[in-house]
C-alpha cells in the first residue's frame, strides 16, 4: 500500500505541469516572466477601467499581492481609463495592508508600492492621489497652540492641512 501511495505521488509530481508563476521586474525595469492570466482577464473584462476594475484590483492584489508587479505592467499597455483604476485599485490594497500591523502585511504593502516604481505617469499619479489623499484626509486640524514671544496660532507647519 505504501509503494502504491509513494508511486503516484511521484507520477503526480513528475507529471503535473508547473503552476505559471507571477511575473516580476528586475533592477533594470525590465519586467521578467508572463503576466498572470487573472490580470489579463481583469483588463478584457473592463477596457474602459472604472470602479469595477478598481475593486477588481483592489481584491485581486489584496488576495495576491506578489501579483504588483504583473498589474504594473499589464497597465503600460492599457487605456487611460484602466491605467488610472489600476493605480487607484493598487493604493486601495495599499491602504488596507497599512491598517494590518502583521509583518506580512507591511512586506505586502511594500511590495505594492515598489511595484508602482515602474509604473507609467497616468497609473502613479493615480495612486499617489489615492494615497495621498487618504492620508492628509486623516490629520486634524491644528488646535490653536501659544508660543511664548510669538503669541496665538494655529498653525504648526506650512505644509499642515489647515492651509496655514
């Protein structure tokens, strides 16, 4: 019985073909290996982008983020519309890494945004606008704050959300 089980895990590992994995860009840009099917299927399905390609996005990477890369590229030959849903669904994953305080998810987070380096301009800006709004949407307003010789004011920096 053991040899009969030893057998045909070695059949179904000898002749099971090899799982395409993820794609990835190299330290030059060059993106290296094949976009995932999964990424491909998402842009047939949604050639004008829009918000269903962005949650799309948002749940593809959340699921497998070691996917960044494959998105990433998959973008430079997209439309306007899927570049800028793409950059939107990647800061969508993005954050929901942020709120995890798991190692693993800040290495996923990481990876998303290096993944976002090799983006064209339209899917970048997208995520950065994305992601820096989130951000600064977070900070309150500066409480007025006394300084000694200066007297009353409410603002602590010039770059602080309160346009002071």
């Amino acid at each position: 019985m053991r040899k009969l089980l030893l057998t045909i895990c070695v059949a179904t590992a000898l002749f099971t073909p090899p799982v395409a994995g993820a794609g990835e860009f190299n330290a030059q840009g060059q993106f290296i290996g094949g976009v995932d099917a999964r990424v491909t299927s998402l842009l047939s399905q949604f050639p004008a982008g829009g918000p269903s390609l962005r949650a799309a996005i948002a749940v593809l990477l959340e699921s497998n983020p070691n996917l960044a890369d494959d998105v990433v590229f998959a973008a430079l030959n997209g439309t306007p519309g899927q570049k800028e849903a793409i950059g939107f669904g990647i800061a969508d994953a993005a954050r929901f890494f942020a709120t995890c305080i798991a190692e693993t998810c800040r290495a996923a987070e990481a990876a998303l945004r290096h993944a976002v380096i090799f983006a064209d301009d339209l899917t970048r800006t997208a995520f950065v606008d994305v992601s820096g709004s989130e951000i600064a949407s977070n900070i309150a307003p500066t409480p007025p704050i006394f300084i000694p010789g200066i007297g009353s004011t409410r603002c602590v920096s010039p770059a602080a959300p309160n346009g002071c």
